[in-house]
C-alpha cells in the first residue's frame, strides 16, 4: 500500500509482476509512470546497486519511447544509437548499453564524464525513461522525473551512520514534478530495508534544518570573511569592522559577546607574523592585505591551506624537475585530493621509478617508510579527512594521483589507467577536472605573488591538465569541440593547428578524418555536425588572431 506523509493510507498497489520477481513493487511503481509516457529515477544506496537495479528493470519494464513534446522538443535519438556510442566508450563492459535498449539507463560516479553526458542527454530526450542513480545525481545534475523512488534510505552500504538525513532526503526527492516541467510528481520510500516503519515515518516528516552562519569559529568562515572584506578595501578601519559585523547572519543568531570574539580571533590569526595575511598600519591606523593576503583572495584557497600550498611552491622555485611532467603534475593535484591509494600498487610503482621521476619523489618528500607500513596494513587508522592525515599520508596520496594524473597527460587509454591503478573511470576523470580547476588557481596565486617564473609553467601546463594531451595537440584543443581523441586523430592526418585547418576549402576532409572508426549512420551524421563545428571554430580562431595583430600595429603606428 502507499501512504503520504500523515500516515494515511493512499491506495493498494497491484501487483504487476510476481513476487519473486518484484518484491518491494519497484518495477511495478515504474511502469506505472513509464506507461503513462513519463520517466522515473530510481536511487539506490551504491553503484552496484544501481546497476542491479537497471538490469533488473530493464528485463522487467516496457518502456514505450516518451513523445519529444514531453521532452522540450529535445532532438531525440534511437535507444539503439545510443546505446552503440556507450559501447564504443566503454568497449569493454557492455551493462549499460545492454539496460539502455531497454529504455532503462545507471547513473553514478564511476561512469566516465562522455558515459555520463550520453545518459543524461538520453534522459533528457527522452530515449531512456527511467535512470537508477546514486545521490550524486541529485546534486549538480538538473535531470527531474515525475516520480522518484527511493530503494532503500541509506547513503551507501545499510548501516546506522548511512542513513538519509531529511535534508537529503528532501534534496533527492524534489526531482520528482519540478515546476515548469511537470505538472505534478510523487516520491516513494519503499520499506522493508532493515529500518523500522516509525524511523521511515520520522525522515519524510521531519522539518528542514534551521540554517547557520558559516561564520562561526568551528565552521573557520570568519578568516576568510575578514581577508575578503580588508582586501578589497571594504573595511579598512576598526569601526568598519563592527559595520560589517552587524550585517552578518552571525551577530543576528549570537550575542555580541560570542561575535566579537570570533571576529577579534579571525583578525588576529591573520595577522600572525609567521604568515600574515593582513597587517595593522599603526601610523595610517588602518589594515592593509599583504600580498599573501592578495594571492589567497584572488586565489580562491582558503587562508588555512595557503600556508602548505605557499610553502611547496616555495621549495619548488628553489629546484623544480623540469626533465619529467611529474613535478609539475604533483603540483597541479590538490594536497586535499580525496582519491584514496592502493598502497600496495603505490609502492610497487614507487619501487620502479628511475632517474628523474625518482628525483620527483625525493623532492616533494615522499617517505618509503610510510608508504610501506600502509602496504603492509602497519598504520594508524585516520578518518580520512585532510586536516587529520599525517604528511606523509597526504605526500603519499598527492604522488598517487600525480602517477595517474600524468598517464592521462600521455594519453594513455584510460580503460589502461583504470585497471593500472584500480581507479574507475569516472574517478580518474573527477580527478582531471579538480587538479584543472587547482592548477588555475595555483597560477593566479604565484602570478598575484609576482612568481612570474612559476605561474608561467603552472599557466601552460594547467591547458594540458583541462584537456588530458601532449604538448603537441595544445593548439587543436583551442577549437570548440576539439577534444584530446579528436585532436590526436586531426594531428595524425597532418591538421597540426587551427590555421591548417582554416586553410581547408570545406569540411570534405574533416568528415573522413572524424568518420574513421565509426560506423553507422548516426556516427556519418555526427561526423558531418562535428567537422562543420571545428571548420567554423578554427576560422573563427585564425580571424581573432589577424584582428588582434592589426589591432596591435595600429596602436603601434600612433
């Protein structure tokens, strides 16, 4: 039976399948919502489960393809389609293809960022109907439904501490019936997953969390807010601090006494000589931001971190490996990066460097002892969490990132880096685009240093990082659309860069460059799209350029 949120008793679901088959009514509730042309998400505590689940339903389910006017008017494309270019992204695991001709698709992190996009345009469409997903998907990924059904009430594995909080549990369920999508929506919680009825009862009418200011002393949001104000010139006198203050979600929610104290703490801990990020002008009587104060705001990294990541770079400057990518690659993972080693293939990979990679590993301080003391399970248990790792635990994670990060810099296939290292792709992948993000921010932090040197190389070698290629394919992947498999497949036909390119009559060429390997018509007819975009990019390219020289002997002329 179903009941809403007071405990009442809605209906009594008919069975549609039997019971060995369906025993919770999940596929049954699903093809409810599928027959009526509408879609359905499903979240599951785990990856796995997810993919049990799609498998499970996709057998099960008739999933008519939904009407494009129930779509957006979305370009739609066949099942089959879609389901020939997940197998050509994952040639080797064919799980999703196979729910995907049934109209039924997962959705979790281990999927590669191309996997995820398919599905998720797939969905959109209207092609795939119902997705199994994990609670990632309910953040950062605008993909509604109009039912949402929830396998079980846990984050994770079923135990006690995974148990969905009503915060999340409001976040996931607000997929179903959003406005201007649907008209209406439902979420289902299904019982019977080790937590009692009453507990269930509780999370879906329990309020939402009161909010709190981010700017108390345990939450550490007072530094930052403080640096932000004094550095963009703000505040700069004492009496523009208790302006400021008074504005505050803080000093509306705490007595003055708790208000003051925080932001007296903030202001002295950033004034700290030891690593001054604002300093007291005595004569002018006002804060100044010195220029470690500048390069945290501008920046973007917290005042806390600023310390470890100015002092790396310090020693970088002082000898830096330029004969290997792996210094630099190091430089480029965040020290926070939360990919977790297999201690034992890090030591093994460690043991076989040599020459310059091994002078990398002296340089950034990576302790063999540690590493083999976790290899072996010889260590103390920690939480995981940055502030409580030991150095040599986070030198150690940072290297292996490094490691994976730079295969992805070679090229290398990265169904080959998943099963060197034992990472899923979508991890690997999560990882490129984290260590992009912190390498562009790493060289506004050395170039607001007046680091000229070493923003120079982290600039250049951030390009790299955002698109996993050579130095060779940088200029390609300046063209719209240019991926790395795309631009090493024009610089193997001679297409060395955007003018090449430019110079080209038409995008005769471009279709067979791009065409090779695929096969299909809706592989021709992506082909085609695909050339015409990078033909127009790469012109486009080439006319800013001759627009910037003119520009530039123009003003020279004067």
């Amino acid at each position: 039976m179903l009941e809403v949120e007071g405990g009442e008793t809605v209906r009594h679901v008919a069975r549609l399948f039997p019971k060995e088959e369906d025993p919770d009514f999940c596929a049954t509730l699903a093809q409810e919502i599928v027959s009526q042309g509408h879609s359905v998400v499903v979240f599951c505590g785990t990856k796995k489960a997810c993919e049990t689940v799609a498998l499970k339903l996709a057998r099960l389910l008739k999933v008519p393809q939904r009407a494009r006017s129930d779509c957006g008017g979305m370009e739609q494309r066949s099942r089959t389609d879609v389901a020939a270019l997940l197998g050509q992204l994952s040639a080797s695991d064919t799980c999703l293809a196979e729910c995907v001709r049934g109209g039924v698709a997962f959705h979790h992190s281990a999927l590669s960022s191309e996997e995820r996009q398919a599905v998720e345009g797939a969905f959109r469409a209207g092609s795939i109907s119902v997705l199994a997903a994990t609670s990632t998907l309910a953040a950062g990924v605008n993909l509604p439904a109009r039912r949402v059904i929830f396998k079980q009430a846990y984050q994770g594995l079923p135990r006690p501490e995974n148990l969905l909080t009503p915060t999340q549990y409001r976040q996931m369920a607000g997929r179903a019936g959003r406005a201007g999508v649907d008209a209406e929506g439902d979420s289902i919680l299904l019982t019977g997953t080790g937590v009692t009825l009453h507990s269930l009862r509780a999370l879906v009418r329990a309020p939402v969390s009161p909010i709190a200011s981010c700017l108390t002393e345990d939450r550490k949001g007072m530094k930052r807010a403080m640096l932000e104000v004094v550095a963009t010139g703000v505040v700069t006198e004492p009496s523009d601090v208790q302006q400021y203050i008074r504005c505050t979600l803080l000093a509306h929610m705490n007595s003055s006494k708790i208000v003051a104290a925080t932001t007296v703490a903030a202001l002295q801990w950033l004034g700290r000589e030891d690593h001054a990020f604002v300093t007291w002008d005595r004569y002018h009587q006002v804060y100044r931001p010195s220029p470690l104060g500048c390069a945290a705001l501008v920046s973007g990294f917290p005042p806390e971190r600023c310390m470890a990541i100015h002092a790396d770079l310090q020693r970088a400057r002082e000898c830096i490996v330029l004969t290997s990518d792996l210094h630099l690659t190091f430089l480029c993972v965040s020290p926070t990066d939360d990919l977790i080693p297999d201690w034992r293939r890090l030591l093994q990979l460690v043991n076989s460097l040599q020459g310059a990679d091994a002078n990398v590993a002296s340089h950034v301080g990576l302790n063999l002892g540690a590493i083999m003391a976790r290899a072996h399970g010889y260590h103390q248990r920690s939480s995981g969490k940055p502030e409580e790792m030991t150095d040599s635990e986070r030198v150690g994670r940072r290297f292996w990132a490094a490691l994976i990060l730079r295969d992805v810099l070679a090229e290398v296939d990265l169904q080959e880096i998943s099963r060197k290292f034992g990472a899923a792709q979508g991890a690997i992948q999560g990882l490129q685009e984290r260590s992009s993000r912190f390498a562009s921010m790493l060289a506004a932090f050395c170039e607001r240093l007046q680091w000229q040197d070493l923003e120079m190389l982290v600039s250049k070698f951030q390009a790299r990082v955002l698109q996993g290629v050579r130095p060779e394919l940088l200029a390609l992947t300046e063209i719209p659309f240019v991926r790395n498999y795309t631009a090493r497949k024009l610089y193997s036909a001679g297409l060395r860069s955007p003018d090449s390119i430019a110079a080209l009559e038409d995008e005769t060429l471009l279709i067979e460059i791009l065409a090779r390997g695929s096969t299909g018509s809706a592989s021709a007819l992506q082909s085609k799209r695909a050339a015409r975009e990078i033909l127009l990019g790469a012109r486009n390219i080439v006319s800013a350029k001759r627009r910037g020289v003119l520009v530039s002997l123009a003003v020279d002329s004067l």
